[in-house]
C-alpha cells in the first residue's frame, strides 16, 4: 500500500500505522492505530482500529516498526513536489 492509499483508506483519528512485509505477512494488511493519553495510568495509550467491527479497541504495535501520520503526510507531500504536482 502507498503512503497516498494509507492517508486515503485509514480511519477517521488514525496517529500511527504499522504495515508489515516480508513473505511471512500477505497480503500486507495495514494495522491503523491511535495514540491518546490515559488519563487512568497517566500516559500515552496506542488503540488499535478493528475493520470487521469498525471500533478502536487497546492495542499494541505488533513490530515496534510504527510510522506516524505527520510522516506519512510529509512524504505525499514531498512526493508531489518532485512530480511538480505541488502547489
């Protein structure tokens, strides 16, 4: 998946993404989760998004490989710019 699908097809609140690759993990299924605070442990708390149900429910990154929306968004952008679509 390109980083313009990931922007294009993560759910609404999505913060971070995590996509494996290899020949272990196919199709390569995005994992969208979200971090917010907990204000019950007082830190930063990842949700994961659960397609089949469309609900966030706690989760935890899988490969500690995560990437960031800003990231992702920069790089679309970026992107853009060398194919002189940026305006």
């Amino acid at each position: 998946m390109t980083n313009q699908e990931l922007l294009e097809n993560g759910p609404e609140g999505w913060t971070h993404v995590e996509v494996f690759e290899g020949e272990h993990y196919s199709p390569q299924k995005p994992y969208f989760f979200r971090l917010k605070f907990a204000p019950w442990c007082n830190r930063p708390q990842y949700s994961a998004w659960d397609a089949g149900n469309e609900i966030w429910l706690e989760g935890l990154p899988r490969s500690g490989s995560m990437r960031s929306r800003p990231d992702i968004e920069r790089i679309v952008y970026l992107e853009s710019v060398l194919k002189g679509e940026a305006v």
